[in-house]
C-alpha cells in the first residue's frame, strides 16, 4: 500500500510517530529553557528600569517631558481600570497617590509644576519625577 508516494509499512508508522515524539520532546524542550531564561532575567531586567529625576527632567525637551506624562497617565488609567472595584491602597502603589497629584490638572499644568518645583529645588534634582507630582 502506498501513501503520498511512500510505501507504506508498520516500520516507517513507528519511524514517523517517533519522529513526532522527538519533535514534541525537543520543542518542550525549548519552551522550558525559553520560560527559565524569561523567568531569570525578570529580576535582571527590573533592577535596570531607571527611575526619571529631575536630572534627566530638566534636561529634557518639553515633547518628551509630555510622551513621559502622557505614558504615565494611560498607565495610571489601565492601572485603574485593572483593579477595578477593588483599588490598592497608598501603602501598597503609588496609583492612588499618583491619581490624587494629578486630578483636575492637564499634562501641561502638570509639565509647568514640575519645572517650577525643580528650579525651586536645584538641590534635589537626584529626587524622582513621581514623588514630586
């Protein structure tokens, strides 16, 4: 009997399915050593995240000082959303807080302040963006 132009026989079914055992085998494999990689350089890549101060506030355009608050607010809005009916409390994010420094302001209100506190307080530029707000 003959399938796909290969002759058909009990010895080439039993090479084939392990063939595919092998290939399932060797593909855990991978996904397994791709998870334990991911899962290790988690912490690697969370220790490099810098947090903006007024150092790299000051120095910055004002286009970027706005992509920076403009990615902080739709984070601190997906945040929100997220948790819904059930927020965290200031102890345990800074959403809360964040929230509460930025209602009623625009992100141009929001720019204006922070520039004002950092010329205010040359001394403390080495204090993160988000503390101020």
């Amino acid at each position: 009997m003959q399938r796909g132009g290969v002759r058909y026989s009990p010895a080439n079914q039993t090479s084939m399915e392990n063939q595919m055992s092998m290939n399932l085998q060797i593909r855990a494999a991978m996904a397994a050593t791709c998870i334990t990689l991911a899962m290790a350089a988690g912490p690697i890549r969370a220790a490099e995240i810098q947090m903006v101060t007024g150092e790299q506030w000051t120095t910055s355009s004002e286009a970027v000082k706005k992509a920076y608050l403009v990615g902080l607010a739709n984070m601190v809005q997906l945040q929100t959303a997220y948790q819904g009916a059930n927020p965290p409390s200031e102890a345990q994010s800074f959403v809360p807080r964040l929230t509460k420094g930025m209602q009623g302001q625009t992100l141009d209100s929001v720019r204006d302040g922070l520039d004002r506190w950092y010329a205010a307080n040359p001394a403390k530029l080495k204090r993160p963006v988000l503390d101020i707000i």
